[in-house]
C-alpha cells in the first residue's frame, strides 16, 4: 500500500481558509476524485479551519496545522489548533449550536463535516485546543 502524507502550519487568519481549502485540493489530486468528491473534502477542510479561527482562537492568533495522508484511495485529515478547546463536543456537534451567535454564525460547521466526510471524530479539552480527525473513501458508492 503506497501512502502519501503531507503537514502545513499556517497562521489562524481568516485569509487562510481559502488557503487550506486549495492545498487540500492540489494534495488530494493525485488519485483523481469526483467533482463532488473534491467539493465535499474542500467544504469539510474550510469549516474545520473556520471553526479553529473563529471559535478556537476567537480574536487572538496561533498556528493551525493541517496533517493529511492518502493510502488505499482513502484521505485522511486532521486539523488540529491549541485554541480554547470545547467544554461539550456532544453538545458543539449539534447543529445549529454556536458559540459565536455575535458573529451569526450557523452552528452547521461540525454537522457539514460529518454530511460530506465518512468519519468525523474531534479530539477537545478546555484551555489546550482541538483536533478534527476526518476521512474520506474515494469512489465510495
């Protein structure tokens, strides 16, 4: 089983969602996914991210980074930041919950990333960050 793993730290500005979302894309490129596919990992990436910027870090700055492999056709990502972390992740999965209503937020971040990836587990403890795992089956029907 060939695998194929990159990491990339960048800093939590809201710029640098468009970032992730297009080196997600270059990386997952190589094995040729859907349309959809592609649009559904970019979706999933850019909500993690979004959550790390706005919710992790609120309206102070860190690193967030993005660790992602490919083997067997199937992608694997984590993005991870050392923000506030999440007191209930029961209760942040729900959707329409926010912690943001301030900002209108939708609360949908988390519900996204588990309709468009096929596994989604977060990783939280108050005060020390979190961490997004998700994965991905290509040409899973």
């Amino acid at each position: 089983m060939e695998k194929n793993e990159m990491m990339v730290i960048f800093d939590s500005s809201s710029e640098n969602e468009s970032f992730a979302r297009m080196v997600i894309a270059a990386f997952v490129s190589r094995i040729d996914p859907t349309l959809e596919e592609l649009a559904d990992i970019k979706t999933a990436v850019s909500e993690a991210v979004t959550n790390s910027i706005i919710h992790g870090y609120k309206d102070g700055k860190g690193d967030i980074r993005m660790h992602a492999s490919i083997a067997d056709r199937e992608l694997f990502v984590e993005i991870e930041d050392e923000g506030v972390g999440i007191e209930d992740i029961q209760r942040a999965m729900e959707p329409m919950y926010t912690t943001r209503p301030d900002l209108d937020r939708s609360g949908m971040g988390f519900a996204f990333m588990e309709a468009f990836m096929d596994g989604l587990e977060v990783v939280s403890e108050p005060g020390k960050g979190t961490l997004v795992k998700m994965t991905k089956k290509m040409g899973a029907i």
